[in-house]
C-alpha cells in the first residue's frame, strides 16, 4: 500500500511540470494593439496601409510649433503622375546623386526621418526653389533654397561674425532634402553650409526626398501635385550643343526662356555678379557651379 502511494506520488510530481506548459501564464504584449481582449478593435482600425506592421502613422511637433501627423495613401490602385512619372531627366544637370553628399553628412531613409522628427531633434530643410516647396512638401519642412543656404544659416542655429563667417556651434541637427536621387539642389546646399562652418555631423540627407516620399504614399502638405515642369529642363539641347561655345545662350533665346527663370532676386534684375559666367559652355557652367545669363547649364 505504501509503495503505492510513493508511486502515485511521483507521477503527480512528473505530470506538473507538463500541466504547466499546456497552460503557460499570458504574458504583456509590447504592443497595446496585439492584445487579445482588444484584438478586434485594433485589427479594425488599422490601416489597410501601414507605415511598419507597428505602425500606423507617426505624429511629431516641429521647432515651429506645428504638430503634424505622417501616413500613407490607402487608395487602392494609386499611382504617381505628372512629373514624377518621368525617368529620363537630362544629365546634366539632372544626375544620380552620390549617397554621401559630403564627408561626414549621414544619409537617412524615411524611418529614420520620421524617428528623429519625432524626437523632436531636428529641423527639417526643403532645399528646392519655391515653386516647388509650394506644389508639395514633407509636412513640418521649412523652406531654405539652395540658392540662399549660407545667407539663411541663422534660421539653423549659427550666428554671424564680423568676419562674415559664421559660429554654428549652437546649431541644430537638420536634415535636408530635394526632389530626389537625381537632385542635386540639397547636396548643392549641404556642401556650402559646410563650407561656411556648419557641422557635418550634424547635417543629415534624405537621399530619396520627394520621389521616393511620394513613391511610398506618405503625407504631403501643401499643394497636391508637383510644380510644373522645371522651365530649364524642358529646353532642348543636345549633349554636342552642350559642348559649343555659346550654345546655352542660344538654346535659351531659342525656347524663350532666360537662364534662372524663377529665379528670386531683391531687385528682380539678375546682374553678371548674381550670375557671373556670362560666355562659355553648358559643361562648362555645370563644372563652375555658375551659369551663364542665358541658358540651361545651371543646376
């Protein structure tokens, strides 16, 4: 009788253990949705397009004040248009544009844009002409052109001296963008912020800028399609016109479009010194970083 009860009492003890891992303990989800008690909630307000399985959308409250929030385009079926379907920009001056824009620079994709927006860490730059921040920009983006990068160094954090350089070591992280990989408006202005003393560390590029945001369906603000056709770009000259002296000058006249159409200056006359090459070729231009008064080479 006694070696009987010893042996049930051993099995009992063998069996807990596995009664045990037939009816584990619920553990604490990490995400509050994937919780079974409100599971169908969740799966029923999640959208059907999401930025991670994690997450639906992103909300951050820029240096500016404005809070915003990021999603993408649940429109089943959606496709881009107009310009942005376009592949087959002229080089130069539209050409792929390295993945490090300068020594130093660290480039980012849209998750790390959004996760240090949302730290609340950064400024956010749109690097492109006017015209084309007002067809449609990253919500939160301020609008410095490439053109004014060194004279608008103040609104980042630097402070002029009267050698007329600049102190930026109070300024902020920014990230700067334009409209693409094949853009060179942002990497443009990122190198000559650094030329003027602004960190490298503490520049970040959004290689992908409005193509590929746009690509992935996440939030624009401001207008909904894209500015027209870049008046530049739309002119015709060849890569053996781009090559002869004067070329530019007559492609422009030709088109009847002036070199930096759009272009903003305060007085609303481009003089040689706003745009200093005034003969020359469009590779030649595009090598110099100038452009000629009338013509397609510049940037």
């Amino acid at each position: 009788m006694i070696r009987a009860l010893i042996l049930m009492t051993a099995l009992a003890a063998l069996a807990a253990p596995v009664a045990a891992q037939d009816s584990p303990a619920p553990a604490t989800p990490l995400n509050p949705a994937s919780n079974p008690a409100a599971g169908d909630a969740a799966a029923a307000a999640a959208p059907r397009v999401g930025i991670r399985p994690e997450i639906a959308a992103v909300t951050y409250t820029t240096p500016q004040g404005e809070t915003v929030t990021i999603s993408r385009d649940q429109t089943p079926g959606a496709v881009l248009e107009g310009d942005w379907t376009l592949i087959g920009h002229d080089c130069p001056p539209f050409c792929i544009q390295p993945m490090e824009p300068a020594p130093g620079v660290e480039t980012i994709g849209e998750l790390e844009l959004l996760q240090m927006m949302e730290a609340g860490n950064a400024t956010l730059v749109d690097g492109r002409t006017p015209d084309w921040y007002a067809g449609g920009t990253i919500p939160g983006a301020i609008n410095i052109p490439f053109t004014q990068a060194i004279e608008r160094l103040a609104e980042l954090g630097c402070e002029p001296d009267f050698d007329g350089e600049f102190d930026c070591e109070a300024a902020r992280d920014v990230i700067l963008f334009c409209n693409g990989i094949w853009c060179g408006q942002s990497p443009t202005a990122i190198r000559a912020m650094i030329d003027a003393g602004f960190p490298a560390e503490r520049i970040h590029y959004y290689r992908g800028g409005m193509l590929a945001w746009r690509l992935l369906g996440l939030t624009v603000a401001g207008g909904g399609q894209p500015a027209p056709v870049d008046p530049l770009a739309a002119q015709e000259v060849t890569p053996e016109d781009a090559g002869e002296l004067g070329a530019a000058q007559e492609g422009a006249a030709a088109d009847d479009v002036p070199q930096n159409a759009g272009q903003e200056v305060p007085d609303g006359v481009i003089t040689p010194a706003e745009n200093p090459v005034v003969e020359g070729t469009t590779e030649e231009a595009d090598e110099s970083g100038a452009a000629p008064v009338e013509g397609t080479a510049g940037n």
